[in-house]
C-alpha cells in the first residue's frame, strides 16, 4: 500500500514542535523509503516486460554497435536473476543498483535510450568530420 504525500498529511497534524498522528494513519505501511517513489505491485512482471523490450530493441541494431554488446550483456544478466529469484530483496542484493522500484526506473530510462538509438542510428558514421582539435584536452 503507497500514499503521496498529501495523503499523509491528512494523517499528521504539526503542534508546536512535535506532530501529532490522527486515526487511520498506518505505521507499517509498506514503501521505498525514497520520496515520489511508490511500492511497485508487481515488480517481476514489470522488469521482465522492459528488459524484453529493451532486448527486443537492441536485436534491430547491427552487431558490431557497442551499445548493442555491452546493454545486451547487462539486461541478460538482470534479466536471469530477476526470473530466476522470487523474493525482490534477493533481486535487489543481486544487481545491485538500488531497491526494485528503482531498477524499474532504470530500465524504462533504459528502454526510451534504446528507442533515441534506433532512432538516430547512432551506429552509423559521422555525416561530417569533426573539427581537426575536437578530442584534445585542455584546450588551449
């Protein structure tokens, strides 16, 4: 069960210098720990669904992309562990890149890069070449 924070402050009632916590509020209620980020139902099934997304994406893009080497290694793996294990706590310890909401964050960033790749073909060569001092650091 997740709540925004305005539906906690119906609960909380500030006095002077301490809050006071009117009827209804649950103290054990289940979240993230993080503000904004809401308990996931269904976290499995959301990861699975975009990391087969995403690896549906990088199947249109040709091999020798590096993007596609290195995002299809990863997602396979996370990909393993999240059907191999039951419990979102087992996940979580095993990627090791926040708590499942945020993985779920994540991969959807993940998914709409995908998409901007696909889009732009960033695979393929420059149209122009860059200005001759374009890599040198520092500039001088």
């Amino acid at each position: 069960m997740g709540r925004t924070y305005e539906e906690e402050l119906q609960y909380l009632d500030k006095r002077d210098n301490h809050w006071i916590i009117r009827k209804g509020f649950v103290p054990n209620m289940r979240t993230t720990g993080l503000t904004g980020l809401l308990v996931s139902r269904t976290p499995h099934y959301s990861l699975t669904k975009i990391y087969n997304k995403i690896l549906k994406n990088l199947r249109k893009m040709p091999e020798e992309c590096a993007y596609k080497r290195y995002t299809s290694h990863t997602i396979n793996e996370r990909l393993a562990i999240v059907q191999k294990e039951k419990e979102a706590e087992v996940i979580e310890q095993k990627i090791g890149c926040g708590v499942i909401e945020e993985l779920i964050v994540q991969a959807e960033s993940e998914l709409l890069l995908s998409h901007r790749i696909l889009d732009t073909k960033a695979w393929q060569p420059l149209q122009t070449n860059p200005p001759p001092n374009q890599w040198k650091w520092p500039i001088v």
